[in-house]
C-alpha cells in the first residue's frame, strides 16, 4: 500500500495538485486544479472496468435465452442507443416516435467530462499565454518570496521594483484597458491585472455555465437549480435524488432486429443501465461542488473589483509599509498611483497571497526606500 500511494503522488496532476510555485490565488487554482482533477477522478471511474463491469444487462425473452444472443443483444443495445419511455406509458409504435426518445449519451460521459475538465482549465491557459512575455517571470518572483533569506527576498524586490521602473511614461489611468491587447503594449502599468481580471471574470462564466449544463442534464425542474433545492427535497423526502429520470433512467428500451431466413423479425427489450446510477451520482456531485465554486468564484471577484479602489490599494500599501519609517502619507500616494499602479499592487497581493504578508512588508521596503530617496533628490 505504501509503495502504491508513493507511485500516486508521482503522477503528473498529483504533482501539480501539491505544487508550491503559483502565479494566482486559492481561488484560481480551485477552479483549474481541484475542480479538474475532481473531474478527471470521474472520467477515470467512468472509464475504467472494476467501476462499470456491467454497463448494460438485457431481459431476454425465451426464444432469444442462449449465450450468444444474450451477448450480441447486449452489445448491440449499448452500441445503438436505447430509449426512454415513463413506465405509466405504453410505447410509441412509430419509429419517429422511439428516435426521439432515444438517449445515446452514456456512451459519452468521459469525453464530456473531459470537455468540462476543459473548460476550467481553459482560463488557466489563457492567463498562462499572455502573462509569459509581461517583463515579469511571475512564478519566479513568488517562488523567490516564499523562500524566508535575504538573499531571496532581495531577488524579489529587484525583479518587482525593475517591473515597476519599466516605461514609467507609459501608465494607464485605467484598471482595464483594451488597447494594452491590441497593441501589445505590456508597459502601462495595468496590463497584469487587466489580465487577470478578465480570467477571473472567465472562471466566473465558465463555472456558471457549466452548472447550468449539469442541471440541464440532471433534468431538475423548476427555477430553484443553483442551489440544488430539488435535489435536497428528493433525498430528503424520497431518500433518493433523481427518481425516474428522464436524463439518467434505469430502466429503457431497445429495439433489436433479428433476421430469421427471410424475415426481420423486431424485440423490443427491457434493458438496465447500472452504469446510468454512477453517471448520475457523479454529475450530482459535480453540480453540489459547482455550487461550491461559483459561491467562491463570485465573491471573490466582487473583493477584487473592491480592492482596486483607489482608497483601498493606498490603504493596503500603508498596510504593508507600516514598520518603515517617514513613510507620510504623500509619499505612499505617489507611490501607490504613480509607481506602484495596478500591476505593482496585484503583484504584491499575489506574493501576499502565496507566501505571507510579512514577506510583502520586506518584498516592498527595499522599493519603497529607493522611491522616498528618488523623490527627496527631486526636491533638492
């Protein structure tokens, strides 16, 4: 067992999942690596043999009772796709009718859970893309700022404060600024945080749509589907979920032809579907833990949009620059708005975020000192 789990955590997601080097916040990385190794768990379950040994099992009348019809029966029905009809209702005898009721996803749980996985992961790599050529190795300058000697630290401050000194002539007045992407102009002072700003905003769409999408396929009814209330009312009430669901049904038909000399001879079977029970308890959890993450996701995109106030982001360089001396007030609003701006501020809540807020306070003490020892030769 122990050289089993020593093999896990050799993997590459479990190495990510435990990785120290980060370039966002908690937030982030529940959505594009627990929320994608939570899925990929489920593609591994619904793909893998010991979970799904039984995918499909046929009731066979008596003239079709042998080996080989139970097999080809079975096979045939996975391939062809079955269809639902409520058992208080008499099926349909025209074919149209059975073709519309057919359901042929099961097949394709792990490639759409792959899609979802995608999908979460995608803002990931759209972040990743476009802050690589920043000026600034972001996972580096926080990696630095965990590492507690000042050797580290002072690496840090020189990478931030080269950051912050970069086309110092070229600062937006605006958080968010369009033409920073179209140009390609990377030195305005706002180009990180617009960045991640709008992979936030993407990691909140995604996660609200994908639940949505999780919803749509449990088949919930009513407008109550955020937060699960029709699920929490069916456990409750009948100790079961989803009861006769149209979307993950137990039990479905199949029509098989059978050729017989020269006639085509047409079953229609009972079929079960164990797999559809997994299917359905895994998208069930997946849309209690969508819930989860959207809670989070919105909340701390509403902090965001209220940290970047411009009285907050001076109060939180005051913050940080507290144990520094002569540090007036003047000299730390110049600094928050003309040589910090947004992307010296979002830099310093990431190494904040990672490592701690004291490895902030002596991240921004060197910079701070130099900007005071700037400004006063200014004066003279």
């Amino acid at each position: 067992m122990g050289s089993l789990i020593n093999e896990l955590f050799k993997w590459p997601l479990v190495t990510r999942l435990r990785a120290s080097d980060n370039d966002d916040e908690h937030v982030d990385r529940l959505n594009h690596r627990y929320t994608v190794g939570f899925i990929l768990c489920g593609v591994f379950i619904t793909s893998t043999k010991p979970f799904v040994s039984n995918q499909i099992s046929c009731w066979l009348p008596a003239e079709l009772k042998h080996a080989s019809y139970t097999k080809y029966v079975e096979r045939y029905c996975w391939i062809a796709n079955t269809y639902y009809i409520h058992s208080n209702v008499t099926p349909p005898h025209s074919d149209e009718d059975r073709r519309q009721a057919q359901i042929g996803y099961y097949q394709w749980v792990p490639i759409l859970l792959l899609l979802m996985a995608l999908g979460f992961y995608a803002p990931r790599l759209f972040w990743r893309s476009f802050n690589a050529h920043c000026g600034i190795d972001i996972q580096n300058l926080v990696k630095k700022s965990q590492i507690s000697t000042k050797n580290s630290t002072e690496m840090a401050s020189g990478m931030l404060e080269h950051y912050c000194r970069t086309f110092t002539y070229q600062r937006s007045k605006f958080s968010i600024h369009i033409q920073a992407y179209v140009r390609r102009n990377k030195h305005r002072g706002n180009y990180l945080f617009s960045l991640y700003f709008l992979t936030r905003f993407m990691y909140l769409i995604n996660s609200i749509l994908q639940l949505y999408l999780l919803n749509a396929l449990l088949g919930h009814r009513g407008n109550a589907w955020f937060l699960d209330i029709d699920i929490i009312k069916s456990i409750f009430r009948y100790g079961n979920p989803l009861l006769d669901s149209p979307y993950f049904p137990r039990v479905t038909l199949c029509d098989v032809p059978i050729r017989e000399i020269a006639e085509i001879h047409r079953y229609t079977l009972q079929c079960v579907l164990p797999v559809n029970i997994l299917n359905e308890k895994i998208f069930l959890a997946l849309s209690f833990w969508f819930s989860y993450v959207i809670l989070h996701n919105i909340i701390s995109f509403i902090v965001l949009i209220f940290q970047q106030l411009q009285s907050q982001r001076i109060n939180y360089v005051k913050r940080l620059t507290t144990l520094i001396e002569n540090n007036k007030r003047d000299y730390i609003e110049n600094f928050t708005i003309n040589y910090l701006t947004y992307d010296g501020i979002f830099l310093l809540r990431l190494i904040s975020h990672n490592s701690s807020e004291l490895q902030a306070m002596e991240t921004i003490k060197t910079i701070f000192q130099n900007f005071k020892i700037t400004e006063e030769n200014k004066v003279f």
